[in-house]
C-alpha cells in the first residue's frame, strides 16, 4: 500500500501480505522497490530528523 511520496516522483509503501513491518521506497526512474526502515517508527524518526526527500538513497 503506498502511502506517501516525495514530491519527485518516489513513493513510500508498507507490504500488507505477507505481512512485513518494512517501509520501501519505488524509484519512479527504475520502477526498483529498496526497503528503506524496518518499520513505521524508524520511518517516521527518520523523515522527521532528516529534511528533503531523498535521505534514504
């Protein structure tokens, strides 16, 4: 389920089945899919601590 993006053109998602507690990231340019945080927590401190779009790559 996607569920954000970073105003480029990426998306954040979670996997609902089979269920997952990790967060991705689909790369709009490669269609690639790279977990990003195990979870939502880690992805909620990250995003939070670390300003623009791109602090996963």
């Amino acid at each position: 389920m996607f569920f954000g993006d970073n105003a480029g053109g990426d998306q954040y998602a979670v996997v609902h089945l089979p269920q997952r507690d990790d967060v991705f990231v689909r790369d709009h340019e490669t269609d690639s899919r790279l977990v990003i945080t195990g979870g939502p927590r880690p992805y909620l401190d990250r995003i939070l601590r670390e300003p623009g779009g791109d602090w996963w790559r």
